[in-house]
C-alpha cells in the first residue's frame, strides 16, 4: 500500500474512533441516574429546584439535540461548563494541562533513548551477565503499580533519607522551577514502559543481527557499527514504536497515579476531583481529550512503524 | 537449575502474600481495639493506623478482596472472551466476525485506567463493579488473542475431517477448537492476571470503587501516606506485599512465557 493512502486510511478511521468514543461517553453519562441538575442541587434536593436548574443548563431538551450540540462543540473546544464551578470545562483542560505535559514529553524523551540504549547492548551481548540482568530486572519490574513503586519511593528518598522533596506541594504546577521535585515522579513514570520497550528492541534487534542481509552486509565489508546502528536497528525499531505507543496508555495511568501521590495539579488530578465531585462535564471533556491522545498517539506510530519497515504498516 | 532457581524466587515471592491474603482473615480476633491514630508500640505489632486501627490485623484483613476481585475478574473475562472469539472465529458469515470484533477495537482506544475511573467514578460502588469493569478491560485482548489461537486451529485438516465426518458446529467449536485453545491461553494467564490485579490495586489506592476505610492493601497505603512521617509500617508493609505479590506472579509465569520465545505485553 502506498504511503500516502495509508496515513489517509489511518486518519479517517482515527477520526471515526474519537467520534464514537465521544458519542459513547455523551451516552453512557446520559444513562445515569441523577443528572447534573441533580448534582448541582446538591444538599436541597427540591423538584421544583431540579427541575429550574434543568431548565436553565437546557438539559430539558431531547438527548439527540443536546448530544449534536456538544459533539459540535468539540472541534472549537467547547465542553461544555462545569457544574460544580460554573466555568467553563475548556479552562480546567487547559489548567491541567501543563503539569501533565511537562510530565508526558520528560518521560518520553528520557524513555526513548533509555530503553534504545538498554535493549540494544543487551541484544548485543546476548545471554551475557548484562543482558542476563536486564532481562530479569525487566520481567520484574513491569507489571509494578505506580503506586506501589512512588510510594515506597517516597518512603525512602522523601523521608527517611531526605534527599528530593516527597511532594510538589507548594511548586503550584510549574513544575521545571524546581527540577528536584521532578526527580521521584519521573523515575515512576519511567519503569514500566521502560521495561517493556526495552525487552521489546532487544528481541527486535536480536532477530534482525541474525537474519539474512545482515550477515550479507557483513560479509560486504561494512562495518560492525554501521551494521548494527543504521540496518538492523530500524528494522528492529518497527514493533517498538508501537509499543511507544501502547505505552502512553500506561503513561496516562501513571500519571494519574503519580500526580495523586505527589500532589501535582495536572489533568489527572482533575480528573480524579471531577469524579469524586460527580463533575460530569468536566469528565466528559477529559475523557475525549484522553482519547484523542491515544489515538493521535497511536496514529503517528502506525505511521512511523510503517516508515521504519513499510511490510510491518501494510498488514494492519 | 538455573530455572529451578527462578521458578523458586517467584514462588517463595508469591506464596507468602498469597497466604496472607487467603488465610489472614481468619487469624484477626474477633473483637478489634482502637487507639490513637499512627502510633509505633504499644502493644501493637506494627502500630497503629490512620484510625488507631492495628496496622497488623489490617494487612491480614486486606489482601483477600485484592486477590479475589482480580481472580474473578479475570476468569470472567476469559469466560465471555472464549465464547465472543469462538463465535467470531467460528462464524461462517464475515459480517458477524466484523459486528463482534469492531467494538472492542473502540475500547481499545480508551486507556484501561480511565475506563475504570471514568466507569467506577459513576457506577454504584462495590466489589461487583469492580469486577466487571475489569473483566470489561481485559476482555478486548483476550477476545483477540483467542480468535486468533481459535483461526489458527479451524484451519487444521482434522477440523475439515471432522466436517466432513458430519459433526455438529457445536462439537468441533467446543470439543475441538476451545480444548486446544486453552492450551495457547493457558501461557496469557499470567499477564491477564497481573494486569487485573494493577488495575484492582491502583483504582483502590486512588479511591475509586472501594469504601474509604476498607480494609484492603491499596487503600491501606493510601490512607496511611499522611503518617509516614511518624510510623511508615502502615504504608510500607502493604506496598511491599502488593509488590512481591505482582512481581513474583510475573516471574513465575514468565517461566511459562520463555518456553513460547515471544515477547508480547
């Protein structure tokens, strides 16, 4: 399949995928009892009050026109208000979402050339003490809950031996002011996908040093550098990116979790609150906003994976 | 003997959490004292927690919802999944493979933890909920995993003998095709395992599906963080039970895993 129609491909059905998911959760808050009139009314729950603030947030009109609205309002970024607040819930995205992103692309440009790092020494020394290490260090690792790893962290280096602050109380979301803080939520973020992405391009690699052009670009003269670097490793980087990509689902849970644990008012903060308060626009907007991640995210590595090795794209 | 080393590290890692977490329950008297919230001593093994509860009977009280809510969930979404696949994999009409296969590729697309957030945050509260949402999160890949064990067995000659012999739909799919197709899943077990039970720990810790006070390993470490400065028992112990648990799970099934040479979470 030619580039181009499949990034074209990619794209609609990316679209189509965000679309449904947005209808979907319109949908499943919809089916809930109790709206947001009833949230909002709160301690005084008065039918005549309910059925006033129903009608003043015109949630007294029909589903189907209230869910045109608010899917048209999505490109322009209108999700709606809060009804907790009353602002508006592109404010709280847009709050939260620095902290989150400082986070997010920290991770991801220390993940990358880490776990690149990692797995290709130990492809090249297979079955050797660091590979042997890495392998088990990696097996253990993964399936550890952020929660689990940050807290004992904190544990440690917050409290007992004093060395980076055990929260980010007080740094008010600009987080790059104070890089120690920094410090504990990133090594958190950073162990699962590491481990996985790792294993992953170590296997890769493995199977791309053993195969048949390899040896023949050997037997050419190149050398062992340029064989491994510039022919083995792209072929070898194709699954890995995609699991990069998998990886931002792990990604945004721990960032929920390690924004919980270190008091970072980022969007999985609100997102927690928002549903503690049964703020239901405000989980709608993030639940789309989440979404539109994974799927953006997934698309440009369906799109650099079919890049990297055109067979690996053209299957799926 | 290198493997028996290995199989031995996961198993000693997860036999003790898994004991505790079974048996503990019934080894917590029956009438529970209360003093001051995070104490150290005092006639309390471990001190005391957020609530003056002991922190000792705590972790023998939580570990058993951790792992049964994960072991039921789990096994619900290879229930449902193995039925969804068969019927998929098994279908003579390509429409109805598409019509069952579409949606979960949409689920997918929705990272697991926000599902469970976004689905526990407006559902009734409970251990059921939590169950399903989690069979809900797991079942995506377990149905495509085991469509795919299951086209790649409908394609086996025997399979066209025994079409030819005249059986019935039901005998090959469920005789035949499900019996070898737990062989293949048997070496996903593992992984479906551990993440049901990250999911159930993480959504306890944020609070999302569980009372506040529950007596439960997650929930611990989060309620206790606030006195980690004066007695980090309450948040330590149940953090490393969690771990040793999950990482031992890992280990062992990854013995299981290597003897397939593929690498898949």
């Amino acid at each position: 399949m030619n580039f181009r129609r499949y990034v074209a491909r990619r794209l609609l059905i990316g679209a189509g995928q965000v679309l449904i998911v947005a209808t979907l959760v319109f949908l499943i808050v919809e089916a809930l009892p109790g709206d947001a009139a009833v949230a909002l009314a709160g301690d005084d729950p008065d039918p005549d009050r309910i059925e006033r603030i129903r009608s003043m947030m015109g949630l007294d009109r029909s589903v189907p026109e209230r869910l045109g609205e608010w899917l048209w309002g999505l490109p322009y970024l209108d999700f709606g208000v809060s009804v907790v607040s009353q602002r508006p819930v592109a404010e709280f995205l847009a709050e939260g979402l620095e902290p989150t992103l400082v986070l997010a692309t920290l991770t991801l440009l220390l993940l990358v050339p880490l776990s690149l790092l990692l797995g290709v020494v130990a492809a090249t020394r297979e079955g050797g003490l660091f590979d042997r290490v890495v392998t088990a260090v990696s097996v253990s690792l993964h399936a550890i809950p952020e929660f689990a790893l940050a807290i004992l962290l904190v544990a440690l280096f917050g409290v007992g031996l004093r060395w980076f602050p055990p929260t980010a109380i007080g740094v008010n979301g600009d987080l790059l002011s104070r890089p120690a803080v920094l410090v504990m939520p990133l090594l958190v973020l950073l162990a699962r996908p590491i481990c996985s992405i790792s294993r992953l391009v170590r296997a890769g690699m493995i199977d791309a040093l053993a195969s048949g052009y390899v040896r023949h670009m050997s037997r050419l003269g190149l050398s062992t550098r340029r064989v491994r670097l510039a022919h083995a490793l792209p072929n070898a980087l194709a699954p890995a990116v995609q699991q990069i990509a998998r990886t931002v689902d792990w990604l945004l849970g721990g960032v929920i979790v390690v924004e919980a644990v270190f008091v970072i008012p980022g969007l999985g903060t609100t997102l927690v609150d928002a549903v503690a308060g049964r703020d239901l626009p405000v989980i709608q907007g993030l639940a789309v906003v989440f979404a539109t991640t994974t799927v953006l995210v997934n698309l440009v590595a369906d799109v650099v994976a079919f890049r990297l090795a055109p067979r690996v794209g053209g299957a799926g | 003997m290198r493997s028996m080393l290995r199989y031995s590290i996961g198993g000693t890692l997860v036999v003790g959490p898994l004991l505790l977490a079974v048996t503990g329950p019934w080894f917590v008297p029956d009438t529970l004292t209360r003093g001051a919230p995070f104490t150290s001593g005092g006639g309390h093994r471990l001190g005391t927690d957020f609530v003056g509860r002991d922190v000792w009977h705590q972790v023998l009280l939580g570990g058993r919802a951790l792992v049964l809510i994960a072991v039921i969930s789990t096994a619900m979404s290879y229930l449902v999944g193995i039925v969804w696949a068969l019927s998929a994999a098994m279908s003579r009409r390509r429409w109805l493979d598409e019509v069952l296969m579409r949606p979960l590729d949409i689920l997918l697309a929705v990272p697991s933890l926000l599902i469970l957030i976004l689905v526990a945050g407006i559902a009734q509260r409970g251990e059921l909920t939590l169950v399903l949402i989690v069979a809900l999160i797991n079942l995506p890949e377990v149905v495509r995993i085991s469509r795919a064990a299951a086209l790649e067995i409908a394609s086996r000659p025997a399979l066209e003998a025994m079409r030819l012999q005249g059986e019935t739909w039901w005998r090959i799919a469920v005789g035949y095709v499900c019996r070898s197709m737990l062989r293949i899943l048997a070496a996903d077990v593992g992984t479906r395992l551990t993440t049901s039970l990250y999911l159930v720990a993480s959504a306890s810790f944020l609070g999302v599906g569980v009372p506040p006070d529950a007596g439960d390993w997650a929930v611990m470490v989060d309620r206790n963080r606030a006195g980690l400065f004066l007695t980090p028992w309450g948040v330590v112990v149940p953090t490393l039970l969690i771990m040793a648990l999950i990482v031992g799970l890992n280990l062992t099934f990854d013995r299981v895993m290597s003897t397939r040479q593929e690498v898949r979470w």
